[in-house]
C-alpha cells in the first residue's frame, strides 16, 4: 500500500506518526501537541543536549538500509552521544524532510525504528517537525539527556597516567559497511543471485542496528567509577584518542594486541585484503565508548565485563603512538571517517 503523504498533510502525517505516544520519564512533562514540548528537571542536574543531522546519500543510503533501521540508528546515535557524557538521554525531537518518493507508510517504517529505540532506552518522543525536501531524505534528531552535576564527564579531563579503556569490540560495524557495498549490485536487483551473508551477521548488525552502551554507563556508576574523560566511538578509535588527548593536553600509548577485535571482523579483513589493526583502529560508527580512569581504579576497570584496557595516558609531548605487536611505535593518525573532509 502507498498513501501519497500530501493526502494526509503535515498536520495529519505528525498526527500518523506520533499517535499512541505514552511519556516515560518524570522530566517530560507535556509532549506533541502545543507550540512547545515542556520538560522540567530537578535543579540538582545538568542539562545535556545534543543533536545529529544525516543526509540521503552521504550519511545513508537507502539501497541497503531498511528504514525502520535508518530509524533505530538515528536514535540511538544520539542515545551514544549522551552516554558519552556520562548522562541518561530522555527526549529526543524528531525532524524529517522528505521528497516526493517518500510514502506515509515509509515514514511510519522510519518512525517504527525510532519509536523501537526510545521504548528500548527509555526516551520519550516530544516533538519534529516535517517540511519537504527536493532531493531525498533528511533526518535530524536532537536528543536531551540528564547527568549528575558532579558526574559529568568532558573529553578534557585525561591526566597523564590515567588507563585507556574501550567497551565492546571495534572495526565490526566498518566491515559491515564494506559487505553491504560489496553486494550493492546484487541488493539492488542488477544481479540475479541472493547476497551470501552467512557466518556475517555479526557485522551487518553493527553497521544496522547498532546499540549505545547504556550497560557500561550503568556499570561504571554500580562500581562507583566517573572516568577522567570520555567518548563514543563514532569516527574511530584513533580519531577520538586524539580529541581526548587533543583537549586534555596529553598524549597516549595504545597496545595493538590489547584492541578487542571480533572473530568476524578478522575474517572479513582477511576477505577484503585489509589491515586488520587499521580497520579497528580508523573503521569508525562502533558507538563503544572510549574512556579514561585514574590509575587507582585498574582493579575496578580490569574487571569489568565488556571492558577492556588498551593503553595509558602520558605527558603530551610523548605525542600519541600505537605500539605494535612488535614493539614498533606509530604515531597516532585521524583518518576517521569525515564526509566534510572528504568532498574536495
Ligand atoms: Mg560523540
């Protein structure tokens, strides 16, 4: 079935879309439906806010993604983002401009993923706004969270000896990007063979339904840990060693052989014939969190599960270097994914 969204209107589609919507948290105190969304936080919080815009074609595309997906992500993206601080995210605002290609069952696709996501971490949708687009599809997501006052944590608080750690594994979701490309062709119906995912879940999971690690935010406050400093791995490991280091005027050593790396990942790099250290390290949209402590807290960190420890901090004129399996030093590089680098 196809309903032409100009049946509906604007009116009508946010009416569609947002029908059913039950508000979750204690902050959101009046939802869709007024000129504004009213939120009301206890004075003993810090507000966190942040938001994400992706473009058809450049942040997405659409011949591989499912837009219930696209949906999942754009969400949790955002969800990643407020974890990074250390926070609890528990609003988002919903934009959408959308082309003429574009159905009401489309977006209700598109908005069953994101409405998924929030059920899924406890995030109320208050508000969006929808316009037209001439080319293809726009989605922006703006995302309020809260933290403690005195539990937020800033990219610039690493100190020279602090423990390097990293959740989860990393390179996955970039291998699972480089698969979907590969089988572009067949996906899109130019080839009459089925693509052969088998044995490969693993990555597609991460490049498609990737999940922020609200576990680990939860763990660290359970062992009473607040990191010096802290990220979420959307560019790349390097890259976002760099930020931290960057702003906290430091530099750091990361072991190669500490990098967690998924089975999968290892046998698709040898596939693709690519260094499997680079694609860890610069892969990028792992959405793990990158993270520092003091050194006092190693016993706390080391046994964490889901956390591992790859390198420490250092004074910033030791620069920042992955010391390799044989001991060799490489200075750290951004070639983290950035599509405004990438169009010259
Ligand atoms: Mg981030």
């Amino acid at each position: 079935m196809r309903t032409e969204i100009a049946t509906l209107g604007e009116f009508g589609l946010i009416k569609r879309l947002t029908e059913g919507i039950k508000l979750e948290n204690e902050s959101s105190k009046y939802g869709v439906g007024d000129d504004a969304a009213v939120l009301s936080y206890p004075s003993e919080k810090e507000i966190l806010v942040t938001t994400d815009l992706l473009m058809e074609g450049v942040h997405f595309d659409l011949t591989y993604v499912p837009l219930k997906h696209l949906g999942y992500k754009a969400a949790v993206v955002n969800f990643s983002d407020i974890y990074a601080m250390n926070g609890m995210p528990r609003q988002i605002t919903v934009s959408l401009a959308l082309s003429k290609r574009f159905s009401v069952e489309d977006m209700e696709e598109l908005y069953a993923g994101i409405r998924l996501a929030c059920q899924q971490y406890h995030v109320d949708v208050i508000g969006g706004d929808t316009s037209s687009s001439l080319t293809g599809l726009a989605i922006s997501i703006t995302c309020i969270g809260e933290a403690d006052k005195d539990k937020v944590v800033y990219r610039n608080g690493a100190k020279d000896t602090d423990l390097i750690c990293v959740s989860g594994d990393l390179g996955a979701a970039y291998m699972g990007l480089q698969l979907l490309e590969r089988e572009k062709t067949v996906l899109k119906g130019e080839k009459d063979v089925q693509p052969d995912f088998t044995g490969k879940e693993y990555l597609l999971e991460r490049q498609l339904k990737p999940e922020a690690r609200k576990d680990i935010i939860e763990k660290l406050a359970a062992a009473n840990i607040v990191p010096t400093s802290m990220m979420d791995i959307s560019d790349g490991l390097s890259s976002e060693l760099m930020h931290i280091c960057t702003q906290s005027n430091t530099g750091c050593r990361v072991y190669e052989e500490h990098i967690p790396i998924d089975y999968q990942t290892a046998v698709m790099a040898e596939e693709f014939n690519m260094n499997l250290t680079t694609c860890a390290m610069n892969g990028g949209e792992d959405y793990e969190l990158l993270f520092t402590v003091p050194i006092a807290d190693h016993e706390k960190v080391s046994q964490m599960e889901g956390v591992r420890l790859i390198g420490h901090i250092t004074k910033p004129e030791l620069g920042c270097a992955l010391i390799t399996r044989d001991g060799q030093e490489f200075e750290l590089k951004a070639q983290g994914w950035n599509p405004l680098k990438e169009e010259k």
